[in-house]
C-alpha cells in the first residue's frame, strides 16, 4: 500500500467529533447534530442524510482525543451540553452554537464534566518560554548542588504589564512537577486573575483545610488577611491548615508592594539566609513605602507567628528596581537580565 494510503487511513480512524446542519429545514433552524466517528467525516454525515432532499453542512471536526492519549465519544459531549441545560429535542441534535459544541469537547478533553469557559489551548509566548527555562534550570541546579543543601532557592521575574504572569507561573509549575502552590500577594484585587487558573482546584469557601491534597492545587491568600490576628490574638482558623503544608513553591505576586516589610517578613522561615540580607538593607522593595507604613500601623499581625515551609520562592514584580539595585538577587536569578 503506497503511504499516501496509509496515511489516509490513519486519519481516517482518528476518533473525531462532528457536527453539522440541515440548510433550507425551518423545523431544524438553529440545530446542530452532534457525532462522533472514527472514518472519514464527510462520508459517515454523507451515509446519515441519503434519503430526502435536505441538503447539510459540516461545521465542526475536533479529534476526540486527550493529551494522555485517550478518548472519548460523542455521549460525554452529549451528556455536558445536557448538563449545561442545552436544549435536546432529538436524538444528537442540540439547540446552540458551534461555540457552545467547541466548549463541551474542550471540556471532555480536559477531563471535567462541568462546562469550562476556555476552549483553545494557547501556547506560551517565546518571551515566556525562556522564563520558565530560565528559571526551571535555576531550581534545578540550585537543589543539585551540595553546597545549598537546607536552603531554599529565589527567583525573580520583572513581569512587566503584558507578560502574562499568572499564564507562565502555571507552566512553571507544570515543567517542575508542583502539585502544592501558595500565592501571596499584597493586592488582593489580583486573586480573581489567578483564579480563573489552569490546574488547580477552585475552593468555593475560604477554608484551605477542605483542600484534597491527593490531587495538585493552588491557594490563594493575602499578606493582610494571613498574617491577620483573630479575636484572640493567634492565627485565624482558616489559616492554620498553611503552616503544615510542604508547599513546592510560594509565589510572592506584586513584591514591590512590600513583601520584605518589616511584618511580612516574619512570615517566611527564620533559618532563611535571606532574611539576613533582608534585614541588613532594610524595606528594599517597598516601592509603595506608604502602603506598607499604613498596613503595619494598623497593628493587625502578630509577628514570627507564621512560618512556612517551602521547595522554592517565586517573585513577580512589574517594577523590582529596588531589588535589583540592592543585589538582592543576582544575575543568574532574574528574568529578564537587566541592570538598574
């Protein structure tokens, strides 16, 4: 067989999901049949429409097939479209657009059976795809090397706006294998982007502890909120469960905003050698030194309270000047390598 056949014949038994419509058929106005075939596509609808006079069109052809090299059939994307109250008056066919038939695959091809909003599966960008081998070879090397055994590696990103640092920090966290992700920030506002995440399990209440730790996940939490006192003057409840995760990474979001500050410091663990520097120069990245001055003043954290315990820290800051200028990081720990 000549391997321009063979060739046609491996695609042509590729599990495939399709869809098409029926043209010039008022009853079937806005309907879609959905199907799914491991032949040719165009002679499995063609072989569905042999009697009558309707005339159809293809609209939609997606592979049935996950990234782990299973598939599915036309019944998972019957059965989410059904979930998302998708109008079904007959058989395979659904009332809706091919938006709503592209989520429902996507959807079954992600292994979840509640509609997911994303449907196409972007790859990074070049300028993101250094940065995550930039900063996997650090951690690499950093935990291979005898001389750092019982330290913790920093790394930096100057995640200008635009870069797409909560996209990159999920692929970081995929190429190093994390399964326990911790991000902190001292603008809250920014959780809703990083909620809308990749991987990680969506909490619907706060309380971390509800968490299943067999399965890989992110959380999310404030400077302000976990370094908080309770009516007591201990650690908030809903916050205890941190200190007892062996987190793979915590990621420090909007660092200029004071994550060295003279509370949040004693946040991390006191064997960390960089706190030593910390201490020496003082608030080195407190670009908003007002903000900081009026979080502390508030008297709400009980300091030394919270210690963490972590395989790594990832830094994200659109304007690390003062880290920068300090040699608070070295060269070989910034993405990208520039000098102030």
């Amino acid at each position: 067989m000549a391997a321009q056949d063979l060739l046609r014949n491996k695609v042509a038994e590729t599990p495939t999901i399709y869809a098409y419509e029926h043209i010039g058929y008022p009853a079937h106005k806005g309907w879609l049949k959905v199907g799914y075939t491991t032949r040719d596509v165009e002679t499995r609808v063609k072989e569905q429409n042999l009697t009558g006079n309707i005339q159809y069109r293809i609209v939609l052809k997606r592979p049935a097939m996950r990234k782990d090299g299973s598939s599915f059939t036309d019944k998972l994307v019957h059965r989410i479209l059904r979930k998302d109250r998708i109008r079904n008056p007959e058989g395979e066919w659904f009332v809706c657009d091919i938006k709503k038939v592209e989520q429902a695959i996507a959807t079954a091809v992600a292994g979840k059976d509640k509609m997911i909003d994303r449907i196409y599966d972007f790859p990074m960008r070049p300028e993101q795809e250094r940065a995550v081998i930039k900063t996997s070879a650090y951690f690499d090397a950093f935990k291979k090397d005898p001389t750092n055994r019982g330290l913790t590696p920093h790394f930096l990103w100057n995640a200008k706006m635009r870069f797409g640092k909560t996209f990159t920090t999920y692929q970081l966290a995929l190429k190093m294998g994390w399964k326990k992700v911790l991000v902190l920030t001292f603008k809250p506002a920014v959780k809703t982007a990083w909620e809308e995440d990749l991987f990680c399990q969506k909490q619907e209440d706060r309380e971390f502890n509800y968490v299943n730790e067999r399965k890989p996940f992110v959380c999310f939490a404030s400077f302000q909120d976990v370094l908080g006192k309770n009516d007591v003057g201990g650690i908030k409840a809903t916050n205890k469960w941190i200190q007892t995760v062996n987190w793979d990474c915590i990621v420090l979001d909007e660092y200029h905003y004071g994550a060295w500050g003279k509370n949040a410091k004693n946040f991390y663990d006191k064997k960390d050698p960089a706190l030593k520097l910390a201490e020496e120069v003082g608030e080195i990245i407190t670009e908003d030194a007002d903000n900081v001055r009026e979080l502390e003043a508030r008297e709400m954290y009980d300091e030394g309270l919270m210690p963490l315990r972590t395989g790594a820290y990832l830094y994200l800051s659109g304007t690390p000047f003062r880290a920068i200028s300090t040699g608070e990081f070295i060269e070989e720990q910034i993405y990208p390598r520039w000098s102030c």
